[in-house]
C-alpha cells in the first residue's frame, strides 16, 4: 500500500515538472510557422519590376547579354541573331530574345502590363529562429529574430550559370540572410506582422 501510495506521489510529480517545464517555454515552432505562412505568398523573381518580351540587346555589351544567355542555357528563352541598322554609322549585331515554350509555362505574367512579366523561384522559408524578447513565456507578443531563405529552388535557378548571372538567387538561397518580425498572439494563434530584413543584433532566450 505504501509503494503504491508513493509510486502515485512520483508518478504526479513527474507529470507536474513536465506541465511546469512547458508552461515556461516559448514554442519557437509556432513563431516559424507563422513567419513562414507571411512569406508563402511572396514569390522572389529574378527583376525587381516586370521585365517586357521579347528583347533585344547589343551583342558587343555583355552586361545586357550574359542574363539572357544564362536564361536560353537554362531553356527558358530562345535567341535568334539579327543585325541592326544605324543611321549614317552602319550596323550592329544584336541578339533577339523571346519566351520558349519552357519559358511560357514557367512565366509569371503581369496581370496589368500585356507582355510583361518574371521568372520567380520560390519563396522564403525561415531556416532558424534565433532569438526572441521578452523572456516572459506568458507575452502575447514578441520580437523574433531568424535566419531564412529559399531553401528549394527549381532546377532552372540551380545552375551555377543562373547564380553567376543573377546573384540574388545565390543570395536569397544561401538560408544566410537575416530577418525580424512583430508575432502577436491571437485567438487562432500567432499572426506575423513588420517582417523586415536585419542585421541587427539577435535576442537572446
């Protein structure tokens, strides 16, 4: 009866240290999911504005060929050359630029600007949450530092070509970029708001 009676008392004991040590931690689980449900409708692309096809570029300037030539490597645009009359000085050769049909289907169009549009590839995921204040694990709200990226790209976008030819993927692909966020906690439970880059310094827990 006694071993019983004790083996109770043990018995509860361990079940209220568990109960305790939950009630006093923050679930940083939770904070990665509701920053993850804020970027899953931001799409990264490769222009920061809708780019217009088809294009031309001046063959003799690399800096307007090399991202459309990594774009027809990756099978995304298909190239036709052509030479380009000059008044009173000539001609120049210039490569024409046009969607292939890999490329339509990859495209994301502009709703509001016929002809335009971008090639995006994915959107961020946080990689880590490493800080959060306050301590208090009561708070209805927190700041929350994290690192994040694109942690899957399409086989497009993984060519060292395309990483060369538009650094951000690399970048926004390296899961070494840094970000903070506002989380509130509400009846349907945490909500993410002033998601922002940072380089600032991560709070501790």
């Amino acid at each position: 009866m006694r071993a019983t009676r004790m083996m109770i008392l043990g018995m509860a004991a361990v079940i209220g240290l568990s109960a305790g040590c939950k009630h006093n931690t923050v679930d940083k689980s939770a904070f990665k999911s509701a920053i993850n449900d804020y970027y899953k409708g931001q799409q990264d692309c490769l222009w920061a504005s809708p780019q217009k096809f088809p294009a031309q570029a001046d063959t003799s300037k690399d800096e307007q060929t090399k991202g459309y030539d990594a774009l027809v490597d990756a099978g995304l645009l298909a190239r036709t050359s052509a030479e380009k009359k000059r008044f009173l000085v000539g001609s120049k050769q210039v490569n024409d630029y046009d969607l292939s049909d890999k490329g339509r289907s990859t495209w994301t169009a502009d709703q509001t600007q016929p002809g335009y549009g971008n090639f995006c590839f994915g959107h961020d995921q946080v990689v880590s949450v490493d800080g959060y204040s306050p301590a208090d694990p009561e708070a209805v709200q927190y700041t929350v530092n994290y690192h994040y990226g694109i942690t899957s790209l399409p086989d497009w976008a993984s060519t060292t070509e395309m990483k060369t030819a538009y650094p951000r993927i690399a970048r926004d692909s390296s899961g070494a970029l840094m970000g903070s966020a506002t989380l509130i906690r509400g009846s349907n439970g945490w909500t993410a708001s002033d998601v922002t880059p940072s380089s600032g310094t991560q709070a501790g827990t």
